[in-house]
C-alpha cells in the first residue's frame, strides 16, 4: 500500500516509523529538509515546501498513493487536504475549515461559545488596536485577572505571551497587544484571554467525523530552560505514565477533558462539516477542572513520540478507519509503559537559535542503551547533519515506570553533540511533585 507523508520535522519521524512497522507500507514522504531518518524510511522523497500546493499535486500525479497523512499544521492550513481529497486521495488531516479548530483561535472561541462547550473562558477578539483592547484590558485587571495575548492565526507556538511570563504584567500586554497589529504577527487579528492557574497537560485522539479514540495523555515542558524558566517553545520534552493518566489528575479531571473534546468534535461537524485526523487538546487544570487552553488539528510534539511508540494497534489500520469512517469498530491499545521524551535543541533557542552547525549523532549507541531516536530540525548533506535553528533530535526512553524511562532519555541524549542543549529535568520526580503539589493547594483553596 502506497502511503503519502506530509512533513519532516519529530513528529512526522514518529509517523513514518509507525507506518512502516506494516510491511505492506510502502513509504512516499513531500518534505521541506532533507530528514535522515524519514528519508531511510521513505521509498521515495519529494523536497518541497509542505504547503505547496503545485508540488504536492505533482508528486501526488507521479506516486500515484493509496492514503496520505498530514503531519504538520501549515499544509493543514493551506489546504493540503482539500487537494489531495479532491485528487481522491483518503487523507488523514482535516480539511482547511475544520483545522480551523487551531489555525484560527477565534474559530475555536467562538464555537465553544456558540455550543456551550464547558472548559472555556473570559476572552474577546479584536482587529484592530484602539481604545476596545485597552478597556478589555482594564476590566479584566478589575476583576484581579492577568491576561493572555494571542495572535489568531498560526505563529509556529511562539505568539503568544502571558502575563506573568514574557509580560509584566496587564499595562505591557497592552504594548503587545498593538505589537501585533503593528507588525501583522499571526495575520494581525489578536484574542484577549484570562490567564489560566494551574498544570497543563494534552490530550489526544483519533477522530473519523463522528467517533473519537482518546491516548494517554501526556505533559509537555514548553519552558527553554531547567524549572519551568526561560521563553516559551514549541516544547522541550515530555512524558507519559504507564497508567495512561498523570499524577496529577483525577479519573474525573480526565473523563471532563474527554468530554470537552466529544463536543468539539461534534460542534466542528455542525459547523463547518467533519473532522477526520488527529485531534490534540491543550489543558490547563485549574481548580475548577480542566480548561482548554487551545487545540491542535494534528499530533503534537513531542507528544506524538511519546504515543506511536506504545502503540499496540496497527497505525496504518487506524489511518484507514480514520478516512473510512470505521474508529467505532476498532479497538485501539496502547502499551501501559511510561514514557519520556527530551529534546536536544541550538543554543540560543528559541530566540537567537544558532543555525547551519553540524551536529553528530551516536546512533549505534543510542540504540544500545535503549533510546528510540527521532530526527526533527535538521538538514542532511554530504553525509553531515546540520541544525536549521529549530528542535533538532529527540529521544524517548520507555519502561515500565517513569524513573527509569527517564533515566534512558538521559543517558542516550548525551550522544547527541554539538552546539546543543536539553532540559535534563523532564521527566524527573522532583519536577513531577511539584506538579502534584501545585494542584494540591489549588485545590485547597
């Protein structure tokens, strides 16, 4: 069977080594860089931009693929899917309006509102900046509310800037706030929210139109540096339990944030027709229960390596009930081992990321001590790796409980050398507790 994969970065690696496990696969892959360990994968690779439509269209007509699967968000957003189900193409990832659920966080505001979908908050859109945004402002510091500023549209994780955090506090959000517009970050649309309290988490699921098959859920590190310090990235890392919860919720905290995505799932098909692909919640567990912070139409990452690798089900078998509508029939299993994900990233990162480094990776060793290794922001060229500025190579250890995951994801990242760093933390059990403990005294009060 001919499959089709879109994109180069972790998670599509994680994707394509979930695919292959099929011996029926035969792997085509459209990427922008030339990943290594995609490219060993793939019987045939097309490098291009992810979100070029003529290309895709080209290496659709010359492969000839049975199913595709989107990896990435920016070809979700531009329509990719749309093309390739017009071409005939049964394609995991949603079409351009439902991926609306991410590409546009007005989109996904505005539809809790309209379906009552619980998990929300205090928020409001604007499009311009004048007087309305500083008064939205000023009563949300009225009500002792430190705020959030999100550009709507996508910004590659690293628009938006919480009070608290990047910001000050509600009088500098303002001077964000007209930053965005001034300089047209994320399409020059902003949303205003409150600023949530609490420990996130994400949730992800398999999602045919109408049935959704949830996965354990996992936490992702954003922070750049050790204890939560540092900007915001696309994520450090992350970890999973072999329970398929976090030691910080609850069975109730879990099957509330189930349900808040049931109802996504059925208010996108009202709205704008069905969602067919992966479907990613991010949460902030507040005293209240879980809010949703914002979704993704597609895996995370690093989430996805944490996932496809305990996956018992065939991958391929799932994309299938995905695209024919059959979720409901399948069973779909998850290994119960914990999971832990670390990412080795370019000094500076994220906000002065060093660029065009060779970087050398000890595979045989890697594998030696366990890790499964996952190539994300990197160009091979005359045999020689380079770093292109964003997350450079991941790697997961998995076991049966979370000490020694870790201490696998530790041990093997040190085999990636360079001019790179990771968070050792992740995953360890002092920064898990006090996780526990930030939700104990929420709780509390």
């Amino acid at each position: 069977m001919k499959v089709l994969l879109i994109g180069g970065g972790a998670r599509e690696h994680a994707i394509a080594k979930s695919l292959v496990k099929n011996p029926e696969v035969e792997l085509y892959t459209l990427m922008k860089n030339k990943n290594p360990g995609i490219f060993r994968l793939s019987k045939e690779v097309s490098l291009n931009s992810e979100t070029d439509l003529n290309a895709v269209e080209d290496f659709v007509k010359k492969i000839n693929p049975d199913l595709a699967v989107i990896g990435p968000e920016a070809p979700l957003g531009a329509g990719v899917s749309d093309l390739l189900w017009d071409m005939g193409i049964p394609t995991v990832g949603p079409k351009k309006l439902p991926a609306q659920i991410e590409t546009s966080k007005e989109f996904m505001r505005n539809l809790f509102k309209k379906y009552d979908i619980e998990g929300s908050l205090l928020y409001k859109s604007f499009d311009k900046y004048d007087d309305e945004v500083d008064k939205f402002i000023d009563k949300m510091t009225e009500l002792g509310l430190d705020v959030v500023v999100k550009p709507v549209g996508l910004t590659g994780g690293k628009g938006v800037k919480v009070v608290g955090e990047q910001l000050k506090d509600n009088e500098e959000a303002k001077q964000y706030a007209k930053e965005v517009f001034e300089n047209n970050i994320g399409g020059g649309k902003l949303i205003i929210e409150e600023k949530l309290i609490g420990v996130e988490f994400t949730l992800h699921g398999f999602v045919d139109g109408e049935t959704i098959k949830f996965m354990p859920p996992v936490q992702d590190h954003p922070h750049a540096f050790e204890n939560d310090k540092g900007p915001i990235t696309g994520g450090m890392g992350s970890y999973s339990c072999p329970n398929h919860s976090l030691p910080f919720l609850t069975d109730e905290d879990l099957e509330s944030a189930k349900n808040i995505m049931k109802k996504t799932v059925e208010a996108i098909k009202k709205e704008v027709g069905p969602y067919q692909g992966i479907l990613y919640g991010q949460f902030m567990l507040t005293k209240d229960g879980p809010k949703i912070i914002e979704y993704n139409a597609r895996f995370g990452d690093p989430e996805a390596m944490n996932l496809l690798p305990l996956l018992k089900t065939d991958f391929l078998e799932i994309c299938n009930a995905i695209v024919n509508g059959k979720l409901k029939e399948l069973n779909v299993e998850f290994e119960n081992k914990a999971t832990v994900c670390k990412y080795a990233v370019p000094k500076g990162y994220p906000t002065n990321p060093v660029k065009n480094k060779e970087i050398v990776v000890d595979e045989k060793k890697i594998e030696e001590k366990g890790g499964i290794l996952f190539y994300a922001s990197v160009n091979e060229e005359n045999g020689k790796l380079y770093i292109t500025g964003s997350r450079s190579v991941s790697v997961v250890g998995i076991s049966e409980d979370i000490t020694e995951a870790e201490r696998i994801a530790e041990e093997c990242i040190n085999y990636i050398t360079g001019d790179v760093f990771h968070r050792s933390d992740i995953g360890k059990l002092d920064l898990i507790r006090k996780r526990i403990e930030t939700m104990k005294k929420l709780r509390e009060k």
